[in-house]
C-alpha cells in the first residue's frame, strides 16, 4: 500500500516547547492566528523593515524591504490557501475531520510571514556571502575543526534554514522551543526538508545539525513522509502547505519586483504593459485596456495589472494544487505549483522571470548592494569568529560586549560559537550592520 499524508495530522495545533502544557485558552483567537499575531509582533519581524528585499533600501522612492514583502506573500497565501480550502472541504465533505481544512489559510499566512525571518541583511547576496566566508574565505581553516555535518551547514548557509533555527532554538535567558509555534506552521516554512549533506542545489537545505532533533520531532508530529538517506541522513517529502507558501512567494517577488523595476525606470511602461498583459488572451486583455484609459497615471495602469496577474496566478496555483493533491500527499509531486500551471499563464511567468534575470538583478544599484553587502558580513563575520574563538584579548573583549546577551557567545564548542556569531549578524538590519562596520573601521565616531 502507498504511503500518504493524512490532513487530520497534517493540521496539528500542538507547540513545540509546550507540548506538556496544559493552559487554558481565552479569546476567540485559534492557535494559527496565535501563530500569525505572534509573528506580527516580534523584534525579528520588525526588523525586516530595515532589510533589502532586490533593491537598495528607499530613498525618495519607496519600494520593497523584507518586511512588506513578507506581508504581501501573507496576503497572497491567505488567498490562495482559502481557494484550496474550499475546494478540499466539498471533497472531504463526509469526513469528521474536515473542519480542520478551515484552518489551512491561518497555517499558510503565519508560515509567509515567517519565511525569511533568518534572512541575513542585504538580500541573497548576505547568505552567499555568509556561506563564502567559510568555503573561500577566512573562515575556510576552521574546517578541521567542525564535523563534517557542521561544516557542510556553514558552507551551504541558507536562510529558510535559518528561519526555522530562529523559531524553535531557547536563546539564553528565552523560554524553551523558541517561538512556541504550532507543529504546522513550523513545518510548513521548511521548503526543503533535509539536511545539507543531502542539499542537491548548494544552499538548499532546511535545518542545521543543530535542529535536526527539534525537525524530526516536528515531522514525526505532523505525518511526514520519511525518505532516509543512504547514510541515515534525515529527509523527509515536504508538508503539502509549503507547496502554498512556495507559491505565494514565487508570485510576489515576481511580479512585484517588476512593479518596482518600473517605479524606478528600470523597466519602461511598455515593456511593463506588454510582459504583465502577456498572462492573458486576447478577450481579456481588452477589457484590461479598456479598463485602463480611465488613468493617465503609468504607475496606476501598472498597479492594476499586477492585480489582475496576482490574482490568475493564485486561482491557477490552487487549481494545480487540487489536481495534484494526491501526489503531494504521497510525497511524489515534482517541481513547483507554478510548474503545473495552464501554458498561457506559465509562458507568462517565464517572460518575467527572464527580464528579470536580464534587467533587474544585474542592475547597477542592485550589484552595487551585493558587493558593498558582501564586504560588510565578510568584515563582520572576520572580526565577531576571531573574536568567539580568542575572547581573552582586549579588543575581542570589548567587541563581545557588544553583542546581545541572547546569543551564547560563551558556548561550550566551537561550532556553537560560530552559531552565536551568525545569529548576531543575520539578524541585522541592513542600517545597524553598515553602521557597525564603519565603527569597527574608525570611520563613524560617537559625538564628543
């Protein structure tokens, strides 16, 4: 008989760190909207506000950070998670516990809002330069020092990794399991639900060596499908929900990125008009002109677009995820949701993508932001290592005092210091990490 993930276990409300606790619950909130407000209302999310989505954080134009990033895939989540939802209670309409599928859309806007919550500043270019560090850089004499396992986590830095490290890990003077999320939410932020010694892609893994426990309990919690590596490494087929979560934010950064390439002339209007009309046929693209002699505004015209793109994308990554539920749920659906999309709408997200790729991400601002990123975490990351690893010197004593108490600077292994090290400088704004490292460099002094 073949496997399948059941959605009565799937849909677990139990938190990790509190699984023992037995309080009462006051209000009319659920546990997932629990989830969602406590997300909203953390240091760590906040923070996002201050970090690079694509482009260099606003000047007189504002365009996307990590934080409104994070809110629009939520939206775009909730969406899309309430189409699918709807569509699985009429089909498991006799089953007792179908009004557990009420509760997907609240599961898949708090896994959104959490997704790059372990993002270190300045965008990719900050994990690329983070991993870098160790495989081509300063960091790379250490290697003798760590396992194997441990090595291939630092080389291989991955934020979604990192996300799930900063909901579940008890930070000194915090309480246990971290967040004390739902079992749910936390396993529906883990695209890629393996560790990095089984990474295929570099960088695409889902937990350090420091979590695997904290994943496995979750996995097991929540009915995951175990698929072992050869050497007993741990994987597991992703929970069906990050299959929404994916979507939401493969639709946002698209589309969105390209709004804002066109706020700042990157993209022309025309180029902009032709690419988002291009997920539409011919009858549908007339009543969007139509629609759109009523505003002169090119930024308005382009904003009513992206809508009407948002919004097909959504009902055909929902359709996609209904036809194939019973591959999801056996763990052997490939590819993305975006993957499984009606040809016209794909063709269209391809277009985009690519412009993407050949105007966007190698634009001069944007580059200027990964190089200046990279210099910065590599700084930091050279002086905070040397810093751990030798703390009786003057300098490293007067560095370490800088550094929150929270993160255990003092670990009793090399590897946990350099965790407490990555946990200090991924969760930096991208503002505090340049300021750092001019007064690190004696190039900003306090006022005298």
């Amino acid at each position: 008989m073949v496997e399948m993930m059941k959605w009565d276990q799937l849909i677990c409300e139990k938190r990790f760190g509190l699984e023992d606790y037995d309080g009462t619950k006051r209000g009319f909130r659920s546990d997932f909207q629990r989830d969602y407000d406590r997300l909203v209302f953390s240091s760590p999310f906040r923070r996002l506000q201050n970090k690079t989505q694509v482009f260099p954080l606003p000047g007189s134009i504002f365009v996307h950070n990590r934080l409104t990033h994070s809110m629009e895939v939520a939206c775009v989540g909730r969406s899309l998670a309430n189409e699918v939802s709807s569509m699985l209670r009429e089909k498991y309409a006799s089953e007792p516990w179908q009004h557990k599928l009420d509760a997907i859309d609240e599961i898949v806007a708090a896994a959104c809002l959490a997704h790059d919550l372990g993002n270190p500043p300045f965008g990719h270019s900050g994990e690329k330069a983070i991993s870098t560090f160790f495989s081509e850089g300063a960091g790379k004499e250490l290697e003798n020092e760590l396992t194997p396992q441990q090595w291939s986590d630092l080389i291989q830095f991955e934020g979604n990794a990192n996300a799930f490290r900063l909901l579940t890990h008890q930070f000194k003077g915090r309480r246990p399991g971290g967040f004390a999320m739902t079992y749910s939410t936390l396993a529906s932020i883990v695209k890629y639900p393996y560790e990095s010694s089984l990474a295929v892609k570099a960088n695409k893994f889902g937990f350090f060596t420091s979590e695997r426990d904290a994943f496995v309990k979750v996995a097991e919690e929540v009915g995951l499908i175990s698929h072992p590596g050869e050497n007993g490494e741990v994987r597991y087929v992703r929970h069906p929900l990050v299959y929404l979560v994916e979507a939401a934010d493969d639709i946002c950064y698209e589309v969105m990125d390209i709004e804002d390439a066109h706020k700042l002339r990157i993209l022309t209007t025309e180029e902009v008009i032709d690419l988002l009309t291009g997920f539409f046929d011919e009858e549908r693209k007339e009543h969007m002109f139509r629609a759109m002699e009523y505003v002169d505004d090119p930024n308005e015209k382009v904003s009513y677009m992206r809508s009407c793109v948002i919004g097909t994308l959504v009902h055909q990554c929902a359709i996609a995820f209904v036809n194939h539920e019973e591959e999801i749920l056996r763990g052997e659906f490939r590819g993305s949701l975006l993957d499984h999309i009606s040809p016209l709408e794909k063709n269209g997200y391809i277009r985009c993508s690519e412009l993407s790729w050949e105007k966007i991400y190698r634009a001069g601002d944007v580059v200027d932001i990964e190089l200046a990123g990279n210099q910065i975490i590599t700084f930091l990351m050279e002086k905070l290592i040397h810093a751990v690893r030798f703390p009786q010197l003057n300098y490293s004593t007067l560095l370490l005092s800088k550094v929150p108490q929270q993160y255990d600077i003092n670990a009793p292994t090399l590897f946990g210091k350099i965790q407490a090290v990555l946990d200090h400088i991924s969760g930096m704004t991208d503002v505090y990490a340049l300021d750092l490292y001019r007064k690190l460099n004696g190039m900003s002094l306090p006022a005298v």
